[in-house]
C-alpha cells in the first residue's frame, strides 16, 4: 500500500510540475522551421518582440551602422520623390515592357535584393516573402488570395535590378506618402521633407492640395517605389486577384495610413472597407521577419497553383 501511495505522489508531483514547465521544441509546420516562441498554443502566429538585430520593430533612432544605411536612404528619398518624379515613372513603368517572365522567377530573382531601407532584416527578400506568406497560411486557412498576396507584395523590389531599370534604393523601397499635398509629420524622418522641391509649391502645401475630400486613393499620387509598380504590373496583366489584394499590394508601405490613420480625409467608401485588410496584412509583413527558414521545395508547390489561379503563366513587367 505505501508503495502505491509513494508512485501516486511522484505521478502527481510530475502532473503538477509539467503544467508550469515552458517547453521550448523546434516543429515544422508547411515546410517551416518554427520556435515556439513565436507562436501561441494553438499553432496561431504571435507577434514576437524583437526583430532579427535583436531591437524593436521600425526603430529609426538605434545607433547602428544599419540604422545609419537606412537614415541616408530616407534623406535621398525625401528629397528626391516630387510629384513630378512620380508622374514622370509612372508614365514610364505602366508601359510593362521591361522584362516577361512568370512570377515565381521573379521570385527566384529577388535572391540577388536586400532591402536598405529596413530596419528589421537584411536577409534576401525571397526570404521575407515566404515568412510573410506561410504566417498568414497559418492564421487564415481559407484566404488563398491573401497567401498569395503576401507572396507577391514585395516583387516590385526587382526594380533595383539592371533588367528592370537599376532604380536606386531610394526609388524602389522604404515607406510611401501622398504628393501634390502637405507631408504630414508621421511620415518616416519627416524632417528631412524640408529638402524636398514640393515645399516650394503653395499648391502642394494645404490639408488637400490638388485633391478633394474622398477623392480615393486611387486618384492620389503615391511615392515611387515597388508597391505602386507591382500594383501597375498585375493590373497590367489582367490578374483575377480581389480588389483588397490590389489593395495591400499598393499601400503596404503606406505607414502613415494604416499605422497612424493619415490621409483618411482623402479615401472613399472602397479604401474604407479594403483598409480592413490590409491592416490585417501589415501584422504579418512586419512581424513574420525573422532568422527563421522557409523550405523552398516543400511549399513552392502549393504557391505555384496560386499563381496558376490568378495570374497567366508569363507576366509583362
């Protein structure tokens, strides 16, 4: 009897301790490696808390030599990017005469990109796409186009490449803001705005400039980069993807609207209801960043009967 009642207390005493123990174990799950630290008990993908350098997300102000790459960036990039300049590469990009290939070798292209205006990651961007798309996979089973979505937001970044223009950085990356109206101060270093030619424009420099309340996004003029090329090459190719799709693709970069809630003034009804998701995509896009890797093989499969659903086999860009 003592013996069964010895065996009884250690079951116990294991039961109990096992309950408050934090079991740190490497699984795989769609061909990722995944700390579960950075997920919750339900498989469920959990905003971590530092980036890749160990810092918090988006912080422009750490004294690194990777911060000051990025500060030089945004300094070119806001005094540079006029409502001339874009008007100028948009007449010339919307032309899709670069480049045909399909989009999983663009893809395989940006292998040869880093990105250097974030803060949060130097690895290939090839790798950010995918971390991107198998957390939204994970949280949202049944949106294939968001999966795809998150895929594809960044292929625009293949301006840098020779092929396709050799763009300097700060033309194809970093945050977007509205031209031909005045900057608004949660725009990135808003204060190196004070270089930019469009100050000197008393038309630019007003709450609305040369828009109207509600005017939609779609009539407004976005800094050049990759979002708004990506979004001019899918439109140019008669992708079947949801107008949200188009949506984040245009504006993921646009953190003064879907971070601080800037230039509502200027969206319609449809911004309003395609906002929603993209500030459901931006979690994923920001936070999936990470040293973690993607088994290429394993998931490309289920990305290529994406592509092959909504967009044709060769792509103009």
């Amino acid at each position: 009897i003592l013996i069964f009642y010895f065996l009884g207390f250690i079951c116990a005493f294991f039961l109990n301790s096992k309950s408050n123990m934090t079991f740190l174990v490497a699984q795989t799950d769609h061909g990722v490696e995944v700390d579960s630290k950075k997920e919750n008990s339900d498989g469920v993908f959990v905003v971590p808390g530092n980036n890749a350098f160990g810092n918090s997300f988006r912080n422009y102000s750490a004294e690194t030599e990777r911060q000051k790459t990025v500060r030089e960036l945004y300094r070119q990039s806001h005094i540079n990017q006029t409502y001339d300049f874009v008007k100028k590469m948009r007449e010339e990009y919307e032309k899709v005469n670069k480049v045909e290939m399909s989009i999983w070798e663009c893809c395989e292209l940006l292998n040869e990109v880093v990105d250097d205006s974030d803060p949060d990651l130097d690895e290939p961007q090839i790798e950010h796409l995918l971390q991107t798309a198998e957390a939204i996979r994970k949280d949202y089973p049944n949106e294939d186009w968001l999966h795809l979505t998150g895929l594809i937001h960044d292929l625009g970044k293949v301006l840098l490449l020779p092929s396709f223009g050799g763009l300097p950085q700060w033309a194809v990356v970093g945050d977007t803001f509205p031209l031909g109206c005045a900057f608004d101060e949660s725009i990135v270093l808003h204060e190196q705005l004070k270089g930019n030619h469009d100050n000197n424009n008393p038309s630019y420099n007003t709450k609305y400039g040369v828009y109207s309340e509600g005017c939609g996004l779609n009539n407004v003029v976005m800094s050049w980069g990759h979002d708004d090329y990506m979004y001019l090459v899918a439109k140019a190719n008669k992708t079947t993807l949801p107008s949200a799709a188009l949506f984040i693709i245009r504006y993921h970069s646009f953190y003064p609207l879907h971070k601080s809630g800037a230039y509502t003034h200027l969206m319609n009804e449809e911004d309003h209801e395609n906002l929603k998701w993209l500030q459901i995509f931006s979690k994923y896009d920001l936070y999936s960043k990470s040293n973690v890797r993607i088994d290429v093989e394993k998931v490309k499969p289920y990305y290529m009967s994406l592509i092959e659903k909504y967009f044709p086999a060769k792509l103009k860009w």
